[in-house]
C-alpha cells in the first residue's frame, strides 16, 4: 500500500491523536474502583470502536464504505506509519 499525500492539517492530525491518547491513558489507568463494574468492559468495547473510526478517518488508503476488519485498519496503520518514515528520512 503507498500512502496518499493527505491533504488535512496538521492540527487536526494532533487533535485526533491527542484523542486516542487520552482514551489510551484512561484505559490504562482503569477506574479508581477496586471491583470494575459490569458497564466497564462495554465502555472500554465501546471506545476502542470510537478510536478504531478515527483511525478510518485519518488514515489514507482505507477503503470507505466497505466492512474492514480491526486487523485491517492496524495494518493499514503500520503501512502508512512506514510510508511517513520512508518520506520522512
């Protein structure tokens, strides 16, 4: 897969990963509970989808309005994370 030049901002680009990782900590860190909750794994399912669909959003490359698997977006990720490398060095 070659990445597409984006043409979007780089502001957007640090909001949106400044999403994922403020989901990431708060995943992280759990709740400040000893004993999770019944809600806390549907939470948790339903933010990993949410940042799976911001992955969809800002990556080039990922074929819209067709189903893609989770695997699928990883590893249109890590190809396009490569991509940026290569043009990068």
């Amino acid at each position: 897969m070659k990445a597409i030049s984006p043409v979007r901002s780089v502001r957007s680009c640090y909001e949106a990963v400044c999403c994922l990782s403020e989901q990431s900590l708060a995943i992280a860190r759990g709740g400040n509970n000893k004993s999770p909750t019944l809600e806390e794994p549907m939470n948790l399912l339903y933010d990993m989808n949410d940042c799976y669909s911001k992955l969809r959003e800002l990556v080039p490359g990922i074929p819209q309005g067709t189903k893609v698997s989770q695997v699928e977006i990883l590893q249109h990720v890590i190809d396009y994370i490569f991509d940026l490398q290569i043009v990068l060095e």
